[in-house]
C-alpha cells in the first residue's frame, strides 16, 4: 500500500515538473529510490528469498509424484512353445496327487499315465503388445536429520539478509543523491558569486577608463583591471561547465531527462539550520548499521549451514504410499484390462561410509563460520574509525565555517573601504584588485564551509545508520 502510494506520487510530481521546476532534497531522494536500477535489483532479491522461505517450508509436507508409461511391443509372450499334455490324475485323502491303478498303464515295461489333458498352446499367451504402467506415489519425510528444519531458518535468515542489503543500498542512494544535490547547489551558488565578481569587475573596468582618459590613472591600471576582467570570465565559464554537467549527474540519479532544467530550493543558499544529530553510543550505532546486521546474519547462515552438514551424519526416515496399476495384470490370472493395488511402507537411509566427506563438510562450514566472524569484528573495528572521523569532521568544518563567516565580514569591509580608498585617490588599483580577490575567495570558502557543513551531516548520519530514517 505504502510502495502504491509512493508511486503514485513519484508520477504526479515527475508530470508537474516542468510546470513547477522546483525540486527539494526530498523530491530527489524519492526520484532515486524510485530510480535507482541496484534498487530495483535488492527489492528482486528480496522477492526471490521470500520466495525460497515459502519453498522450504513446503518440504515439511507430503510430496504426492505420478507416473505413466505406454509400450507398444512387436510379439506376444508365449509361455509354451507347443501344446501340452499334463497326466490326469487323483487327489488323495492326504491331500497329494497321484494315480490310481486304473489309470496307470504299462508301455515298454514302465507305468506312465493312461489319461491325459490337453493344455493349449494358446491358454498361455500372455498379448502384451500394449503394456501400459500407471503409479501414482505419496511420500512423508518424518526425520531427515534436522536438514529441513535447518533449510527453514537458513531461508529465514536469507530473508533477514535481503532487506539488509535493500536497506544500505537505500541508504548509498540517499548519500548518493545528496552528495549530487549539494554539489549542483555550490556550483550555482559559485556561479551567481562569478556573475558578481564579473560585474563587479566590469564596472570597475568602465570606472578606470574613464579616469585613464581624464589622466587620473596610468595605461598599466587599465590593463591590469582587464586582465583580472579577462581571468573572472574565464572562471564563470568553468562554473558555468561544471553547473551544467552537476545538473545532468543529478538527473541521471534521479532517473530525469539529462537536459531537464529545474530549481533546487536551497540554490538562494537559504539553508536550514544545522540538523541536531546526537550522539550514539557504538553499541547503537553497530545496532542500526546494516552491514553489521548483514555480517551477523550471514555468521548465523554458516550456522545453519554446520548442521545441515552435521544432518549427514544422522540417518533418514520417510513413509510411503503407492498405487500401481498396469495393463496386462495378473493379479487374478492374466487379464488385458487394467488393474491395481495398493501399498504402503517406511523406508529408512543411514550413511555407513562415504570417505569422510561428511566430516570435510562440516569442516568447511565451520571454517566459513569462523569467516563471517573475522568479518563482523573487522567492520565493527571500521564503523567504529567512520563514526569517530564524520563526528571529527563535524566539529572541524564547524569551526571552519565560522571562521569562514567572520572572513568573509572582513572581506566585505575590506573591499568597502579599498573602493572608498580608490575613490579618494588614496588607494592604487591593485589594492582594489587584491580586495576584490580576497572577497572572492572569502565567499567561496563561505559557500564552501556550508555545503561541506550539509554533507558532513551527511556522513556522520550515514555513519550512524540512520541516514533517510
């Protein structure tokens, strides 16, 4: 219901944007999700091992398997090769066959039977010239070692694993987006910060000519001013460059035309204020990162993976059902018809020796265990170092902003009191020209300090796990 609703408005707000052309930092982080192809990928994976849960669990059940075979034979079985004459003869009072005196005779010295019945030729043949076998059989697993209750928690577990890695891709498209958003905000930002500086220049250019003409000022002064004129429009045309190839890395991430032109809400550089983001001890912090909860989980998959390979060593029991039924029968003599029977039975399966190769097995897993466990320690021990350096960094770039501000106050006066100065005559061109340099530089560093200030806040919540949450 959530994902329907997302949707529907990831489709109004992609429709209305050429009529508003204003995006925030929310609206692209939604236009990436919805967007991003590695995304779509987790949320595949994750359908898949939803899919194999559903599968494991099925091997708790009987299993019901049918099968049918039809054989058109050349000949039929004969079960004699001629007719043939069996002696008649008595049935005792004990039960025994024999002859009577009168039916003995004596031929050639030897008593052999004096009756005989004929036993055709054609009474036993067998027509199996269309054999048909139908089998219809019911198998209960009752104990397999442990391994399908074991397959069952492994799929569980699979399934843990597959929203944990749809969640630290969510959260790498979240820093990805915003690491892009910011950096088209610096680049306008410098861009309207060119545009002053050349305009700027550009009067003071007009303003030095016309004092050159009135013999105020010398020919080095002018061509000095036109340089720095010269190397301002140079720099706004690789700000210019850079704005339009920021804006198109955007709209790929967001999964826009490369060529939509929009208007970030934050370009005027009216920030909000610094997100307060408190402090997580590391045991919170291991508890909300997902690379950890995807190392811990795959150590409890080796786990399971020890007893399926330990279930080798156990024995199996399975009960079983069967219909058979089968064209010629001879259930009761031979019939051409189909006819069938039923029967039931348990069976049972005990490995004896396979060359050790269930004790290997259960070496491997173990070892793969002992992996997945060097592995979640090693990345605690990183978390640990990231945390530590995105809050150091916060801290830093806190300073560095505050400093950047009274820099560029000063820069600001400075500049103020060098045109004043130049006015009066007091002050020569490259003064001005070295103010409005280090005015330049001042509120680039100022802009600087504030979107490295934004992605920091950033980092220490990606840091924390908490990034888009």
């Amino acid at each position: 219901m959530i994902r329907a609703v997302l949707c529907i408005f990831l489709g109004v707000l992609f429709h209305s944007l050429p009529a508003q052309q204003v995006l925030n930092l929310q609206d692209c982080r939604n236009l990436a999700i919805e967007n991003n192809k590695k995304l779509k990928i987790a949320g595949k994976e994750l359908e898949a091992s939803r899919a194999q849960k559903a599968e494991a669990f099925t091997k708790y059940l009987p299993s019901i398997d049918g099968a049918g075979i039809y054989i058109r034979n050349q000949k039929e079985i004969n079960l004699l090769e001629h007719d043939a004459y069996l002696p008649v003869g008595t049935i005792k009072a004990d039960g025994s066959w024999g002859l009577r005196g009168d039916q003995i005779q004596i031929v050639n010295g030897k008593p052999v039977p004096k009756d005989y019945a004929l036993l055709p030729r054609e009474a036993m043949t067998v027509d199996a010239r269309n054999t048909a076998l139908l089998q219809l059989g019911l198998t209960q697993p009752v104990y397999m070692g442990g391994k399908i209750r074991a397959y069952n928690q492994l799929a569980g577990l699979s399934e843990q694993l597959s929203e944990s890695k749809l969640e630290q891709e969510m959260q790498n498209v979240i820093q990805m987006t915003d690491e892009a958003y910011w950096q088209v905000v610096s680049l306008v930002n410098r861009k309207k910060l060119a545009d002053k500086y050349v305009e700027s220049l550009q009067k003071f250019t007009r303003d030095i000519e016309v004092m050159y003409t009135t013999g105020v000022t010398t020919k080095a002064d002018v061509l000095s001013v036109k340089v720095k004129l010269n190397e301002a429009e140079m720099l706004r045309l690789r700000v210019e460059d850079g704005v339009s190839l920021s804006r198109m890395h955007l709209n790929q991430i967001c999964g826009l035309p490369t060529d939509t032109v929009y208007t970030l809400r934050e370009e005027n550089m009216e920030l909000q204020p610094d997100v307060v983001i408190p402090a997580l001890t590391l045991e919170q912090v291991y508890a909300r990162r997902s690379e950890v909860a995807g190392l811990e989980l795959a150590a409890r998959i080796y786990k399971k993976k020890e007893k399926i390979a330990l279930s080798d060593y156990l024995p199996t029991v399975a009960l079983t059902a069967n219909y058979l039924t089968m064209a010629p029968s001879f259930f009761d003599g031979i019939s051409t018809k189909m006819d069938g029977m039923w029967s039931v039975g348990i069976g049972v399966k005990a490995p004896i020796f396979h060359w050790g190769a269930s004790r290997k097995s259960l070496r491997n897993a173990r070892a793969q265990t002992g992996i997945m466990e060097y592995r979640l320690q090693e990345a605690k021990e990183q978390i640990e170092l990231q945390v530590s350096q995105a809050e150091f960094k916060r801290r830093e770039v806190a300073k560095k902003l505050e400093m950047a501000e009274h820099n560029r106050q000063r820069a600001e006066e400075n500049l103020k009191l060098a045109e004043v100065g130049f006015r009066e005559g007091t002050i020569p061109v490259l003064n001005v020209l070295e103010a409005q340099t280090a005015w330049l530089s001042a509120q680039s560093d100022r802009i600087d300090a504030q979107i490295e200030m934004k992605l920091c806040e950033v980092y220490l919540l990606k840091a924390y796990g908490v990034l888009g949450k």
